[in-house]
C-alpha cells in the first residue's frame, strides 16, 4: 500500500514519542497530522490543540497476566500518573472484540467485572481516568459501520492476523473457501472496530503492544479515508506508543506469546496468582537441558523469557535482560534463576493482589457504579465526535 508523506510524518513523530515514553512520557502537544494539506483546522473541533487524549483497550477474555501487565497495564499505570492534566485518559474493557470468538454469556459477563477489579487493582483511579466497557457506548459500534463503508476488503485481508488465523485453518479442506467458510466476519472486521474505538474518542495516543502496531495503521488510513470522502476535520492521526517492555512469552512453549485464553493454565502467570502458585508455575516453565545461565536469546528462548521477566520486575534501578545474564545472574542454576524469578514476580505483584482483594470484598455494585460513572464519561467523549461525523456524511438533519 502506498504511504502518504504525512502516515509518514506520522510514524516519526511515533518513534519520537516512543523514546519520551522509555524517558518518563513527557509527551508534546499531538501534531495534527492530516493526510493531505487540503483541510484547514476545523471550528469545531473544540479541543485545544494542546489537549491530548490516550484511549487503549483490553479484551474481558480472562485474568490479565504479567504480559497484559508489563505489555499494557504497566505503561497506562504510568501514564496515568505522570500525564499532566490536559491529557485525558480512556481506558475500554473491549467486550465486543471478546465476542469474536466462542465464548459463554455467563462466564464473559463474569471477565467483565474480573477485569475491571484488575484494572483497579493496578491503581487507576475512576476520577483521573475513564473506565468502562465498550458495548455501552453504542457509539463505537455505530462508528464502526460508518469507517467499513470506506474501508477496504484488500486491506483487511493483508492483515497479519487475519492471515494467520487463514492459515491455522486452511487444512480444514482441499477448497481454499472452507477456510473462509469457518471465519467470522466479525475475526476480519474487527480492525474497523478497534479503529472506530480510538476515532471516536479523537484519540491522539494510543499505548499498545507490538503486534498491535499494524491495527493502529489501519485506523490512520480510516482517517485518510474518511477525510478524503467528507468535508470536515475531524479526527487526528492516532499516534502508536509500543510499550517498551519486550512480549513475555508461554512458560509451557516459549515461540507462542503468553496469552488468557491458552488453554494450560501453567502458560501463565495471571496478577491474581499466590506466591505458592508463581513459584510452581516458574519451576515448571520450560527452558533447555544446559545447566547455567547465558545470554542467547535465540539457543535460549525459555531462559531468555525468565530473565526478561525478572528484568521487568527488579524495578528501580532498570536493568535489562542482558545485563542481568552477563552480571548478577551469570552461570547461576537454572533453580536459582526460577527462584528469583518467582520470588520477585510474588514481590511485584503482592499490593496489586491486595487491591484486588479489596475491591472485589466491596462488591459487584461497587464496579457496576464504576462502569456506569465511565460510561457516562466516555459517551459524553463519544458525543461530540458522532455529532460532527453525522453531519460530515450527511446522516445528521
Ligand atoms: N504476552 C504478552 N506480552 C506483552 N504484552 C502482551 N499483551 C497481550 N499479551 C502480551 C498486550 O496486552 C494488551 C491487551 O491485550 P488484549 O487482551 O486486548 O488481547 P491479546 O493481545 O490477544 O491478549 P491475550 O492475553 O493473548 O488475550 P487472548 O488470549 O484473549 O487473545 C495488548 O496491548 C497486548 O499487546
């Protein structure tokens, strides 16, 4: 696909941003972008062009675990203390997106209220922030519609996601059709939503793990597309920040990205495991016959996981995987390693466990008030953004 000089300009200024994020997220006012000089800025695009607004979102698919904490939740926990004040914050339990695969009613509507405790749990507070779940904000599936009908089949099914998921099922037949036959459109639609998640807030920052950075494409070429159809300036360039914390990967097979909803459980290390469970899970995760740490990341993958994640748990001061290899853990046992790792793994995530515990004993209808207080918020975000694409495609009267 070509590449506009500003999706360009856009990248850059994401990379910049990248760096400020590893250097403390001081983040510049957002560069209004736009794919081609031909829009002047919009009246009523009432923001002030200092204001930012940071939207993520994350699937009610199961408990987080450390690599939805250290990939995710982490980096909005450090956003949500350090961002200053003209920089709202909106975070989205993406319900509709947990729907695209087979799921049970009962045990979603129980993840929901699962992961909001979580999101709570890891400090945000409802009165800094938005937090709610996105299917009560009619308005993003109704954005969604608006984009699909600009967006482009040919582009949806380049997608590496999409792709993958064609060929884990393309042995289903010798016809190539019954691959297709088996997905869900909503599998292959579902960068316009996620799109649609971040535009309808405006969003000028979006904080996501690497595999997320080609969806967060699609949604600039949304914006190119949307401009180029209607009148109006309406939304900004979504701008990427990857979380610089490295993808932490299966504790059962180290080329697949720990993930919820694997089916063994010892895959993972979820924010609400005891110290008894972290340390029989880290002793059982899979490494290599060769006794004694080293750095190699490629020989090593099992070890190289454990040492990224005793890297992301040592907090202050930062180390990195590799120097943890070549310094204080070099040539150690492969039992010391995992005992350290689990004993700082425990350590890191004992107060968020305590905050969980807390607020799951204050009860459901304390995080349905929560949800309701977010979703009032988001709506009121969502308002706005509706009313101008309204009017620009001609639905509004
Ligand atoms: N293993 C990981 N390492 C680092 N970051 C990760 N993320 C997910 N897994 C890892 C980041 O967590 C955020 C929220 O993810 P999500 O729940 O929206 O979807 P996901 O990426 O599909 O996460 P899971 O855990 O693998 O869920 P399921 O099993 O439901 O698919 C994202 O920013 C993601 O990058």
């Amino acid at each position: 696909m070509k590449r506009s000089a500003s999706m360009m300009k856009c990248d850059r200024e994401g990379r910049l941003l990248q760096r400020q994020l590893r250097a403390g997220l001081r983040l510049p006012p957002p560069r209004r972008c736009f794919a081609s000089s031909y829009l002047p800025p919009h009246d009523s695009q009432k923001r002030s062009s200092s204001h930012r607004v940071i939207f993520s979102g994350i699937q009610p698919t199961g408990t987080p675990h450390i690599g939805n904490y250290l990939g995710a939740l982490q980096p909005w926990k450090k956003l949500h203390d350090e961002a200053d004040a003209n920089t709202s914050l909106i975070f989205c339990i993406v319900d509709l997106h947990a729907i695209t695969t087979q799921h049970d009613a009962a045990i979603l509507r129980v993840r929901k209220r699962e992961m909001l405790a979580a999101l709570l749990a890891i400090g945000l507070d409802p009165s800094r922030c938005t937090l709610f779940y996105q299917s009560s904000v009619p308005a993003h599936s109704e954005l969604q519609w608006i984009l699909s009908c600009q967006a482009s089949t040919g582009y949806l099914s380049r997608m590496t996601q999409w792709k993958t998921k064609l060929r884990g099922n393309s042995t289903s037949g010798p016809d190539p059709s019954m691959a297709t036959d088996r997905l869900k459109h909503g599998l292959f639609s579902y960068p316009i939503l996620q799109a649609a998640d971040v535009l309808v807030h405006r969003a000028t920052h979006v904080p996501v793990g690497e595999d997320q950075r080609q969806h967060l494409e699609f949604a600039r070429e949304c914006v190119t597309n949307f401009h180029a159809a209607y009148s109006g300036n309406i939304f900004p360039y979504p701008e990427t920040l990857v979380s610089p914390a490295r993808r932490i990967m299966s504790l059962r097979n180290s080329v697949q990205k720990m993930s919820k909803s694997a089916e063994s459980a010892k895959s993972r290390i979820e924010l609400t495991d005891d110290a008894k469970t972290v340390r029989e899970r880290i002793a059982a995760a899979l490494t290599d016959d060769r006794g004694g740490v080293t750095w190699e990341p490629e020989a090593r993958p099992g070890v190289t996981n454990l040492l990224e994640i005793l890297a992301a748990f040592c907090g202050a001061p930062e180390v990195s995987a590799r120097e943890l290899a070549e310094g204080e853990m070099k040539g150690v046992s492969m039992r010391e390693l995992k005992e350290r790792v689990a004993e700082k793994v425990s350590e890191g995530l004992g107060g968020i466990q305590e905050r969980y515990r807390e607020v799951r004993k204050r009860g459901d209808g304390y995080l349905d008030e929560v949800a309701e207080e977010g979703r009032i918020k988001a709506a009121r975000s969502a308002e706005e953004t509706m009313r101008l694409v309204k009017e620009a495609v001609g639905l509004g009267l």
